[in-house]
C-alpha cells in the first residue's frame, strides 16, 4: 500500500519541480528582455555631465583656472531616434555651460555617415579660446563584423560555393575573434578606411584643431600653457617623442590620446593631465566580472575608465558618448567638465 501512494507523491513532485524550472526560465527571459531593452534603448540616451577640478604646480595659470570640455568617442552613424535623444541631451547638459577648452579624444564618427552629425554638434560648442582633437581608430577606419574573415573576404565578389577549407578557415578566425575577446585583448575588424585628411580640414573650418604628433601653445594675459595631440595607437601612427619635441621643459602641458595605452609610455610624466577615451568605460558592466570588454588596453575590467595618477601626471579616461555595440548597461555616456587650477590656488581657497 506504501509503494501505491509513493508513486502519486513522486509525480506530483516532478510536476512541481518541472513547473518551477519553467517559471524559473520564463522569469529569467523576462528579464533579459527588459534589461536588454534598458541597455540598447535607454541607457545610451542618458548622457552625464561630470564636473572634476585638478590641481597642478606648475605656473601659467589665472586666478580662477582654466576650464575644459572633454568629449570623446561619438561614434555617431547617419541618424537613429536613440543617437538623436542622446544628442538632444548633451545639448540641454551644456547649455549655458562656459568652458576656455574644448578637446575631442578621437572616434568623432562610427561611419562617414556619421561625420556631418559629429560637425553640426561641434559647431554649436563655443570654447572661449579655442578647441583641439586628436584621432582615433573609428576616424580611420569603419569596422565590421565581417572584418573578422579579413578586409577582403566580403569585397571579394567571388560568385562561387564556399569550400571546406574557406569553412574550417572562417571558423578558426572566429574562435580567434572570441578568444580575443574573452582575454580582453585588441580586435581589428577593419572593412573600409576613412579620408582622415579631408575630416581634419572640415574640423578647422569649425575652429578645431587637430594635433596628430604635434603641440600648439595657448596664451593669454595670466595663462600660457601647451596642449599636444598623438595619432592612434591601433590605426596611426603615434609619435610621442615628437609631439612633444616643441614643448619646453616645465611647461604646463595636457596631452591628448585616443587610447590610454599611451600611460605606458615614461614620457607621459612630461603631461600634467593626459585626456583619452576609446574604452567606452567598457559599455556592460556585469556583477562579479567587471566589464565586458576595454578595447584590448592595458585597463582592466574593474577599472576600465576614470582617473589615474603617476607621480604629478594625472590621466582621465572619459567613458565615452557612442557606442561600438548598441548597449550600455551600467556604464552610462559622459561628458566631462574639468577645471585645471593652481595646487597654490587651491590651498589658499580652503585655507
């Protein structure tokens, strides 16, 4: 009689448990759902303004500083509702805002369509004393995910059926792809390149200048300092040594640079503030794990964007505007406001 009633009570059990499971998996899908909307959808149009101070000892300083826009990584496309909320945003953020600087650390556009929108925003920006940029790899080259096969493989045309060797080929480049992922390590996944030459001359037409491998000195009544530029660490060709070449020893210097990367180099102590981007501060931060990915540098997934120091060089890497994927989850758009001071200034002030 024991064994008659057991069999009942092991399948009412087996239904619980199966019936739990499928809640389990419906929930979860659920909310996958309504994260991956949040994140392709909501969190990209929620543009942030950050406002830091940085003191530095150095002279060539007025009274009250000197303040800088830092903008990086648009990756703007030809249009979309989200790229326009996200701009309308940004808009609404500065307006009214008084800045001396405006810089701009690279991956303006994600595709050429994309440059006039990059040019109608600059041009509503009215630095007070003027507005610089240096490139970066996005400015170079528009990316693809068929860039994994290799630049050529989908501008081949060749009308024929692929054979096994193309297969086992493609497939090995694509655990190549994921194995790069997986070890936060650089991707190229370049399909076309840009006319580099051509956006610069459209930038100083709108009163940017770009500084690929050199520096230029600003000077006013009470200021004098020196702000350089390196070319792209992936797609250029970065010349530390010679962007430097002009500034004197001393001098109160910001250095600009796509990729951090550029902090492995000794001669950044040269900079008091080096500005760069290109991490998009990883785009999805997951619990536990960190970020899902730094564009191959030398950050790591905890700590993918923010500020670093090294002895009296401070470096800002900005989390971006744009995206190289459409998702951002956890790490929303910035824009940054950053007011240089005298560390004598300052002292005085909280004294």
């Amino acid at each position: 009689m024991g064994r008659m009633e057991t069999a009942p009570a092991l399948e009412e059990l087996s239904y619980t448990m199966r019936r739990w499971i499928r809640e389990v998996v419906v929930a979860a899908l659920g909310a996958g759902a309504l994260a991956g909307g949040y994140a392709a959808l909501i969190e990209r149009t929620r543009a942030r303004l950050d406002r830091f101070t940085v003191t530095v000892d150095r002279p060539g300083l007025p009274p009250e500083g000197v303040t800088i826009l830092h903008l990086s990584d648009f990756h703007f496309r030809s249009g979309g509702r989200v790229q326009a909320r996200k701009i309308a945003r940004l808009r609404r953020l500065l307006a009214g805002e008084r800045f001396d600087l405006l810089v701009l650390t690279g991956d303006l556009i994600h595709d050429m369509a994309g440059f006039p929108v990059a040019l109608s925003l600059i041009e509503r920006l009215q630095p007070r004393l003027g507005g610089f940029s240096c490139p970066g790899n996005h400015d170079y080259s528009e990316y693809s995910v068929w860039g994994v096969f290799g630049h050529t493989w989908r501008e081949s045309g060749e009308a024929r059926r692929p054979e096994l060797a193309d297969l086992v080929g493609a497939a090995r480049k694509l655990w190549d792809f994921g194995r790069k992922v997986l070890r936060n390590e650089l991707v190229r996944l370049p399909v076309t390149f840009n006319d580099v030459p051509a956006m610069h001359r459209e930038l100083v037409q709108r009163g940017i200048q770009p500084l690929v491998n050199q520096a230029t000195r600003v000077q006013e009544p009470g200021l004098d300092l020196w702000v350089a530029g390196v070319d792209d660490l992936t797609e250029g060709q970065p010349d530390l040594e010679i962007a430097l070449a002009a500034v004197p020893t001393g001098a109160l210097l910001v250095l600009l640079a796509h990729n951090p990367d550029i902090w492995l180099d000794p001669r950044v102590e040269r900079a008091d503030l080096v500005l760069s981007g290109h991490t998009h501060g990883g785009q999805v931060k997951l619990p536990f794990v960190g970020v899902a990915h730094t564009q191959g540098t030398h950050l790591t997934r905890q700590r993918p964007a923010g500020w670093f120091q090294r002895g009296t060089t401070r470096m800002f890497v900005s989390r971006g505007l744009g995206e190289s994927i459409p998702l951002r989850f956890g790490v929303p758009p910035q824009a940054a406001l950053i007011r240089v001071i005298s560390r004598e200034r300052a002292t005085d002030a909280s004294g």
